[in-house]
C-alpha cells in the first residue's frame, strides 16, 4: 500500500525531490506538464514507475527534458509512459484534454502491480 506521487507543473519539483530522497516509498509518480525531474543516479534502479504527460504544444526545453528522461530511465530499466496531448500547452485549457489526461494516469496507475 504504497503512495502514488503526482504534480502538476512546478509541483513536478516536490515530486521529483520525494523520488530523489526515498525512491523505494512511493508506487508510482505521475508529472503532469513537468518542469523539473527526479536526478537518476546511475546505480538506483529503485525508481518507482513514471508518468508523464504533456502538451504537445509545451516549450521546447521542456519536450527535450521529456525525451532525455525516458531515454535515462529506460538506460536504468524504470518504466516510463508518455502521452502527448494534441492542440495542448504547459496549461491545459480544453476540458477533454485534461479528462484524457486523467483517464490515461488511471490506467497507468491500475497497470501497476
């Protein structure tokens, strides 16, 4: 019964401080237009598995920080889903992006085990 992380934005900072701290506690971690993520050290493979979602319309830093994350966790063996959010910024302005954005982490969360 462990805890689900999960920051919107620069909420994405905690998130990734709590992960960076006791990776082991948490059963997931969702970042929702992130703006920061959790250091891999290269000898922890006890990350927890990573969500992330994003507008495909966000900053370009930001869509590059995305890329380069997966690529490190997926190095590490950390499970990481991405979703890009079509016609979407950093701020989700439409109602049916964000309920998409929810239903996937639903889904990301009950694939758990």
């Amino acid at each position: 019964n462990r805890i689900f992380l999960s920051g919107f934005s620069s909420g994405t900072e905690v998130v990734s401080k709590l992960m960076e701290r006791e990776p082991e506690l948490w059963r997931g971690a969702a970042l929702n237009s992130p703006v920061r993520f959790p250091q891999l050290n290269a000898s922890d493979f006890r990350f927890p598995a990573v969500f992330i979602s994003i507008g495909e319309k966000d900053s370009a830093p930001r869509l590059e920080m995305v890329q380069k994350f997966g690529m490190a966790a997926c190095g590490r063996q950390i499970p990481v889903t991405t979703i890009y959010h079509a016609n979407a910024g950093h701020i989700f302005a439409a109602t049916e992006s964000n309920v998409e954005r929810y239903y996937e982490l639903a889904n990301f969360i009950r694939r758990l085990k």
